[in-house]
C-alpha cells in the first residue's frame, strides 16, 4: 500500500505541474495578442541562433527551425551590466557558448535599430548547472557532453525561467541465453525534468528531477543480463541481473556564477545525485539512447549516477572544467521508493575538456567507502577516463561514438579493469547501433561457488541493434527496435552457463520525445525538443 500510495502523490504532482505549465502558457500567449493590438512590432529570432533576428515569423536561414517571439521589455533606471543574453552576448562569442557567434546581419541590424538594445534573448539556451555552458553540452550529473550533442525532449520558456522535460521508456519481451538466463516482459524506463532561473545578469539557480518507474516495472530482481553484477536482493547478491533504479534518481539544486565570458563556478547538491566521477551516465549518452541494455561495466564507470548524498563543486575555463565532490558510497539499497541515510564519507574529482564541439574528454578519480551492503568493510578507489565524439552529418542525421576505460581496486581482490565501446548511428527514421564490451569480474562478483570467488575472469558482450521510427518528428518518436548480444566466457564458466553459447535478444518500443528542432512550434507555443 505505501507503494501505490508514492506512485499516486508522484502522478498527482506531475498532474498539477503540467496544469499550472498549460496556465502560465495561455497567460503567455494572450500577452502576444495584447502587444499586437497595441501596434508594437513585434521582431522573431532562432531558439538556437539569437543573432538572427527578423520582423516576419518563418524558419531560420541556419537551422531550418521556426522563429519564435523576441519578447520586449522596457527599459530599465538604472544602468546595471548587461545581460548575457540579447544582441550584446551575440556580439561577444565566448569558448564556454560556441552556439552563441555573432553575425553580421544581427551587428548591422542592432546600431540601425535602436529598440534592439531593448530586447533580451530569451530563448538562448544554456546548461541548467553552469550558466556559461550551452545545453547541449549538459550530460547527467555536472559532466560534459560534446556540445554537438543532438538533444531530445520537450522544452518550456517562461520570460527568462526554462523548464526541460525528457525521457524514455521501452516496453520490451528480452530472452537471455545459457542456465542462468530468464525470459520476460518489461519496460526499462526513466523521466526527468530541469528547470533554470536567472539570478541578476550573470547568475542562475538550477533544479533537476529524475525518476524511474523501474521498482514496478522490473520489480526488486531486474530484469536478465548475462554477467552482469552488482547490489542484492533479498540480501542475496544480484547476478547475471541489472538491478532497478530507484523511484527518485536525482533531486538536485545548483548555483552558477559566470565571472567573466571565459570563467564561471558552480555548486550542485543531490539528494539523490550523481557525484564528479565517471563518464556521463549510459542513459544520456547520445551512443547508447537507443540501447535498453546497461553496460556490462556499469559499477567499473558510471554506477555511482545514482548517490543519497552528494556535494559538488567546480570551475570552468574556457573548454576546460575541474570539479570535485564528497558524497555517499553506499549504493541504493533494496528499498527502491525510499531516500537513503546520507553518509558523505567518500570523494571524487574530475577533470573535463571539450577541445572541439565535437569532442568530449574525461578522467577522474574516486574513493568509494563500502558500495554494498552486503560487503561493508569493503574499500574501493575507481579511475575512469572516456572520450564522446560526435558527428553531425546534415539535416536529421548524427554519428555518435564513446569509448570508456574503468577501474576499480577493491580491498581483497585487487584491481580489474572494463572497456566499452559504443556507436550510434541516426538518419532519418533508421538508426543502427553496436556496443562492444570486455570486463574482468572475480567469481565473488560473478556469485560461483568459494572455490572460484577469488579468481578473475575476462566476459565480454557484443551487440548489435536497429530502431524503426514509426512516428519521426512530431513531437514524440515511437520506434519498434530489435537488438542481438553475444556473449564470451572462459572455458571454466561453462560449469555454471552451461556449453551453448551465451546470447540474447530482444524485440522492443522506443518511446521518446523527438529531436530538437522538429517540432519547434509557431507563435505564442512552447518550445519542444530538447534533451539530456
């Protein structure tokens, strides 16, 4: 009953939420009409290029999107520095907003047009952890995405206030292979919303919340995934299992200062949040938004996205980010509709450069103080470098690569490492992927008899997919996917797998909100599109 009583509040909330949305709009758009009856002119600029600026609404010359209002505001007493957005942040292109370059159409139109200085862009776009990011560079947590990054999901202005929805759910039947497969009928899933605030001219305060409906979708066992491992159920440990994510992933607030058009500082907290340590998580990874599937390495790179306690601080330079946090180590336990004790008793510092738009590095460090409950004493210390390339190929169609490098020294087993590579393919409404795999998991970790608990044994997981949209642009993109993995396994597992090979497969639906710029709508509606 205290289930169903959780998941009842949540929706009641998100009901109330998208009525107050639906006012506040309406509110919006009658105030348009009023400015036209008034004889005002009203000028319409690019959601992603505010330099371009025209009397008439249309689509933009760049992008193809439509232009949406430039909304004016009257002049103000005082003369107070200005504002990082509107023609003025157009003219100063910074490293930290490469989306933001100044044009020379928008310079010539703003000292021809005087009333240009008196109005503010309100729908540039930027990261609602660091007020110097663009969107497109946020990942999960404070990491970085490269900044040509396709985003996905539903976006909402309210004068200089945003509001981002996105997500994605994939109901699925999945069947795995070998003695310790299973077979079933699930629907992996999550759902997040970020929300920004200006603060003055160079200051904002920032919201996330993200939840999953997994503890009802998947139940406290998860659904198969052969040689995967990692936290317990029923005080057994999980594996050959991914285990669900809890009902509140994130609940986080951030401040950013931007100091100069190449410095600024932040500070996040999550309860529940994601920590300075690893690469963004596979869920918001542009190479693996396609894939049902966590990665094989999961708890070897970016397991802890989900810590009951987490403080973060950093600054950025130019294309250069160094960040630090303190935060739980225990992973969630098997209560997943509860908030976990805050413990603050482990740490991790990241270093992030975005050399091009393209390109995305990291390395970091972390000491993780007892992860599993059913291993208290346990230590470990993680290191995990990564590099995101992706590649724009023209109108709707992207090219996304990672590759990720993890690894954990725990005490009593000493160090094992994982790699992963994944790429993503998108054009139009077909999208291929693969993702490769190779990790080293003790016999502890891999639950095989004491005998075999302290030996170390190399799996590995190769996967290839296909999505179909059947519904591509307009607003929400419903495809139908398949997905075909392989495993390999040393000979001295076939004990427990069995002698057939290890496989599996699954035939699912990829539901999520479509790609930025499709359905960008007219005048006086919300913007849609976005994601992270």
């Amino acid at each position: 009953m205290r289930k169903e009583i959780t998941v009842l509040i949540a929706s009641l909330v998100a009901l109330a939420t998208s009525n107050t949305l639906l006012a506040q709009h309406s509110h919006h758009a009658h105030e348009i009409e009023q400015e036209h009856e008034q004889g005002n002119p009203q000028k319409y600029t690019c959601a992603m290029h505010p330099e371009v600026i025209t009397d008439q609404p249309g689509n933009c010359p760049k992008c193809g999107m439509t232009l949406v209002p430039l909304k004016e505001k009257k002049r103000r007493t005082s003369n107070p520095p200005s504002r990082s957005y509107g023609v003025a942040a157009a003219q100063r292109p910074t490293p930290n907003h490469q989306s933001h370059m100044s044009h020379p159409s928008a310079v010539a139109s703003a000292k021809e047009d005087p009333s240009h200085k008196m109005h503010q862009h309100e729908m540039e776009m930027h990261s609602s952890v660091d007020l110097a990011d663009p969107m497109t560079r946020e990942g999960s947590g404070t990491s970085w995405l490269p900044d040509s990054s396709p985003t996905y999901g539903r976006m909402f202005m309210f004068d200089g206030d945003m509001l981002m929805l996105h997500g994605a759910i994939f109901p699925r039947y999945t069947n795995v292979s070998t003695r310790r497969g299973d077979d079933r009928i699930d629907a992996p899933n999550w759902f997040m919303a970020m929300y920004s605030h200006p603060l003055g001219d160079s200051t904002q305060i920032g919201a996330r919340l993200m939840m999953s409906l997994d503890p009802l979708t998947e139940g406290g066992r998860g659904y198969p995934l052969l040689f995967q491992s990692g936290e317990s159920w029923h005080d057994q440990p999980l594996h050959d299992r991914q285990h669900p994510h809890d009902l509140f992933d994130e609940l986080s607030l951030s401040l950013s200062q931007k100091f100069d058009h190449d410095l600024s500082a932040y500070i996040y907290f999550g309860y529940p949040g994601e920590p300075a340590l690893g690469p963004p998580t596979f869920m918001h990874r542009p190479s693996a938004i396609d894939d049902p599937d966590a990665p094989l390495g999961h708890h070897w790179q970016d397991s802890t996205h989900v810590t009951f306690g987490v403080a973060t601080a950093g600054f950025a330079w130019k294309n250069i980010k160094v960040e630090g946090s303190i935060f739980t180590g225990r992973e969630p336990d098997e209560n997943r509709y509860d908030f976990d004790r805050p413990r603050f008793d482990s740490f991790s510092g990241r270093i992030s450069w975005n050399p091009t738009q393209n390109l995305a590095f990291q390395v970091s460090h972390g000491y993780i103080k007892s992860p599993e409950a059913l291993e208290p004493d346990l230590k470990r210390h993680r290191i995990t470098a990564s590099v995101i390339y992706n590649l724009p190929l023209g109108h709707d169609s992207n090219w996304s690569n990672t590759f990720v490098w993890g690894q954990n020294h725990d005490t009593g087993e000493g160090k094992t490492q994982s790699f992963l590579i994944e790429s993503n393919y998108q054009r139009g409404r077909d999208t291929v992927y693969v993702r490769w795999e190779r990790v080293e998991k003790s016999g502890h970790e891999l639950v095989l008899n004491p005998p075999a608990e302290s030996r170390i044994f190399p799996v590995s997981g190769y996967t290839l997919g296909y999505v179909r949209d059947l519904t591509h642009g307009t607003g929400l993109d419903i495809g139908v996917g398949t997905q075909f993995t392989i495993n390999d396994r040393p000979d001295h597992l076939d004990r427990y797998y069995g002698d057939d090979l290890g496989y599996a497969f699954q035939f699912f639906l990829r539901i999520r909100p479509s790609l930025h710029g499709h359905n960008v709508p007219r005048h006086g509606e919300h913007i849609s599109g976005m994601e992270k």
